[in-house]
C-alpha cells in the first residue's frame, strides 16, 4: 500500500523548483552584424561552376576514383589562387581511413588556410564532396559554394585566419570532418559547413547547430548565420523548434557533419536549404538560392570576422519563445518530479519490507525481463564488431545513402528473430529458477517502480534531459504499484502505453525528420548500434 497523503506532500519541493526556473529564463544572445557587403559572391559563377562539377563528377562514392578526382581539382583550384603572400591559400592534401557508406575506406582531405592580420582564433569552412547516388548536383552546391568564397577571401583581407576544408564521407558516418576536428589541434572561433544550397525546394529549419554529442552550436552563432540569410537569402530559415531542441538534447542524433564538430568542441553549424532530410539526388536546382544562401554565407563570415570571440560552450539550453531555459533549471525540475515518487517507493518499500514480502526476488524477476533487450542490444553490436554489416559508419547515414534494402532487411529480421529466441529462453530459465512468468500484483508492482527510479537516477546524471522520458512511467506506474487499486489489465496495459507515449514521440520526431517508415526506423536503430552510435553503457539503460 503506497500513502498517496505523503506522495502528494513531496510535491512542494517541486513548486519551489518550478519558481526557481521561472526566475532563470534569460534573454537569447543578439545576433553579430557586418558593415561589409556580401556582393562579392558571384552566384552566377558558382552555379555555372556546380553544372560543370557535377558533370565532370557524377560519381562520387566516398573513396571513389570520381571522389579522388574532385578532391584534386578542387586542390589544383585553390592552390591557383596564389601562395599566402600573395594572398591566397597554403594547401595541403590528408589521407584518412575509416568507416562510411561503402565500409573501410581511404578518404582525402584537402585543407586550404589563409592567414589572418591578427592571432585571432580562426573560422573553419567546410564543404564535403561526396554523395550516395550518382548526379547529386543539389548536394556539391556546397563545394561549388566553397570554391567561390575562396576566390573571394584570396583577394580580401580579413582579421583571422580562414580555413576552407574539402572533406569525403559527409554521405554518412562524417569521417571527414570527424578527422579534420581531431587533428587540427588549433581552436577555432567557429565553423560553418556548407551542405545543399542550391536545392529549389525550402525546408525549414535552414541552419542546423546540433551535436553528435549532448548540446549544440552557441546561440549566438545561430541568431548570426539565421540572421545573415534572412536579410541576404531573402527567406525565413527558421529556427528548431522546442520539441526539435528537446529531442536532440534527449537522443543527439546529427545526420549533418557540424554533427562531428560540435562533439569534439568545434561550434559549428550547417546551412542546408533542405534541412535535416537533405536534398533528394534529382533535386532541382536554384541559381538564385545559391547566390542568395552563398552570400548569406559571407555576410556570416565577415560578422564573425569583425566581432570577439564566439563562446566555445556548447548550448545545452531550451530556445522558449524568445526566452532561454537553461539546463540546470530542466535538471532541477527533473529531481524534483522524481522526488514524490521516490518518497512513496520508499515508504511503500519499508510496508512491504515489514510484512516480509520477497521484493528482492522480483526485483530480480523485473531485472531479467531486460534479458530479450540486452541479448538483441548485444547481437547488433556483435554484427558490427564483427564486419557482418559491411558498412556501419559511427553516425547513422539518412535512408538515401544506406536504403532499407535486402541485406538491411535480412539483418534486421536477424535482430527481430533474436529477440524473439531470447524471450523464449527468458521463459525457460525464470522456470528453472522456480520462478513465476507472471508478476506477483503485490510485490512486482512495486519492484517495478523502484528499478525504474534508480535507472531514471542513473540517466538523470548523465543526461538530465533524457531522464524526462522516464517522468510519466514513474508516476503512472504508481498504479501498477498499490495493491489496492489493482487495475484491470486493459487499464494496466494503458498505463504501460501512456508512460511509453514520449519515447513513442521521440521516434516520431526522427522518423519525421529523417523521412522515415517503419522499417528505416529499425534499420537506423541497428546501424546506431552496430556503428557505436549508442555506447554500450546507454544501450543498457535504454
């Protein structure tokens, strides 16, 4: 029996938390501005210059002769722009190895830097120029882009100094970028990459600042890129919206190589006409979005040029209207909402502890439920540790560069079929343990409940936002944990569906997002875990 008087007396913490959070909303940042006008981005000619690159280069696999072809043109093009002292670039050309759509490759890198007149913290450009399906002109607008601010900075001075990266494996898995952050040891003030922008077609939101790790790019480096193409583009980018912020903040899941950056403390955002779908490889194309997004592009630069340093700290706060909430606020209010079902757990603990019922038991009955999830958890990695997947890149790839296709499919039954066997023996082995398959409606309850609130402890550590999922299982879950309102199954069975609703739309959301169905879903799931997406030690408590 659970005593509902004290359970609802432990909410007061929770009111002062709730004052405590109204109080911390703060102003955003304001957006950085230039005084320099943008017109010296030609869009006609980086436009002219994407039809010859994607005719020259339709096939772009990563770590493909027409990958290898590009990477050389595009060194040869800005190695023409002059040495360093003549105000052009140095150039130097990396190889790299790793995993991307096609499994191990070797990748090349082509980095071109510029110095600055002062020792300010330099601005990272970056533009991959791989791409899954043959043609793709939509997604090499972004390297066209780059040639042509090149050509711009060689005959402009600027305070800091401008690196410009041509990465392969932006396709999926990053390697590139992921490479670039790790071995250029030099901070950088800010990074902005270049994916479609030339694509007709306008999906929202255009500027994508979010991480492969927990947070994303600094507000300011936001507002400043958003701001930069509402005046020059002409077009609303808009902005992630809170449930777009949250469930990147709750699963970091970046199909964007900014993604790479931000993990490894390079704030970074992606300008993308198509968002975070991307463009489909028949995208038609816009000489006017390219000429519009390419100068929005350097009005960006020339604001961070001129302006002190970006703030290197991720942003881990909530965008609420125009009003921040900060991530201690959410980790607060997270405690405190956990707090009233923990004082009724441990009270209901103490009453069933006198009566001498076996909690412990089916606390371990409720432990070895997760047996089916672990061993299905375990044998996807096992298909990646093992190269069983041929190509398993650390960052899931979108449904257009690794499809759901007969391999996928199979490998996916595979998983589903061994969650299936393990249930299987689940039942044999609470049998041989002298074990009930059915919970005991006076003890397991409880057990239940209890398990739940240590795991929603452990993740709120972690990730405080991710233990926002765990709140209404807790507090719905209080039900199935007094005997003495014994719901029936139908109802037990709802409440188990309603305390699940956040996670069902947290896959919605990616689902949407990403342009996935049912099955992308599944596949996208297997490959975060055979790629190491999901460490081992968050698959178990997930």
């Amino acid at each position: 029996m659970l005593n509902g008087r004290l359970y609802r007396a432990a909410f007061v913490p929770f009111l002062a938390a709730l004052a405590v959070a109204a109080f911390s909303l703060g102003p955003r940042p304001r957006p950085l501005g230039s005084t320099l006008a943008p017109d010296a981005f030609e869009g006609t000619r980086a436009f002219v210059e994407l039809r010859s690159l994607a005719a020259a280069y339709p096939d772009r696999r990563p770590g493909s002769r027409g990958d290898e072809r590009l990477a050389a043109h595009v060194a040869h093009t800005l190695e023409s722009l002059g040495s360093t002292a003549g105000g052009g670039f140095t150039v130097r050309r990396e190889r790299i190895h790793g995993q991307t759509i096609d499994g191990e490759r070797s990748l090349e890198t082509v980095i071109a830097q510029r110095p600055g007149s002062r020792s300010e913290t330099p601005i990272l450009i970056l533009a991959h120029r791989d791409a899954a399906a043959r043609g793709s002109a939509a997604e090499l607008s972004g390297t066209a882009a780059l040639l042509e601010l090149a050509r711009v900075f060689a005959a402009r001075e600027t305070k800091r100094t401008i690196v410009l990266a041509s990465t392969s494996g932006g396709s999926g898995g990053d390697l590139g970028a992921a490479q670039l952050a790790t071995q250029l040891h030099e901070p950088f003030d800010a990074a902005i990459v270049l994916g479609d922008l030339a694509g007709a077609r306008l999906r929202r939101p255009s500027v994508l600042p979010f991480s492969d790790g927990l947070g994303s790019a600094p507000l300011q480096l936001q507002r400043t890129v958003t701001d930069a193409i509402t005046h020059e583009a002409g077009v609303n980018p808009g902005a992630p919206s809170a449930l777009g912020q949250l469930s990147h903040l709750i699963f970091p899941l970046a199909v964007g190589e900014q993604g790479a950056l931000n993990e490894r403390g390079v704030p970074a955002v992606l300008v993308q006409v198509s968002g975070e779908r991307g463009p489909k490889p028949r995208e038609p194309l816009s000489p006017e979005r390219l000429q519009g997004f390419g100068r929005a592009v350097l009005s960006a630069v020339d604001s961070l040029d001129a302006a002190p340093n970006i703030s290197a700290v991720m942003q881990r706060s909530v965008l609420l209207q125009r009003q921040t909430l900060p991530a201690w606020a959410v980790r607060l209010l997270a405690i405190a909402l956990m707090f009233p079902v923990f004082v009724a757990g441990v009270d209901g603990l103490a009453r069933m502890r006198r009566r001498r019922a076996p909690v412990g038991r089916w606390a371990a009955w409720t432990l070895s439920c997760a047996l089916p999830f672990f061993t299905c958890a375990l044998f996807a990695y096992l298909l990646g540790w093992l190269g069983i997947i041929d190509a398993a890149p650390k960052v899931p790839a979108l449904p257009s560069a690794m499809p759901l296709d007969g391999k996928a499919l199979t490998a996916v039954i595979a998983v589903l079929l061994t969650f299936a066997l393990a249930w299987m023996l689940w039942r044999v082995l609470v049998r041989r343990l002298g074990w009930s398959t059915r919970p005991d409606g006076e003890v397991a309850g409880l057990s239940l409940l209890l398990i739940a609130l240590a795991v929603a402890f452990v993740v709120w550590v972690a990730n405080p936002f991710t233990s926002l999922l765990a709140l209404p299982a807790l507090h719905l879950w209080l039900a199935l944990a007094s005997p003495e309102l014994r719901p029936r199954r139908p109802v037990a069975l709802g409440l188990v569906a309603l305390a699940l609703a956040p996670l069902g739309l947290l896959i919605a959301f990616y689902a949407h997002q990403l342009g996935l169905g049912a099955g992308g879903v599944a596949w996208v799931a297997l490959l975060a875990l055979a790629g190491g997406h999901v460490a081992f030690g968050g698959a178990v408590l997930w």
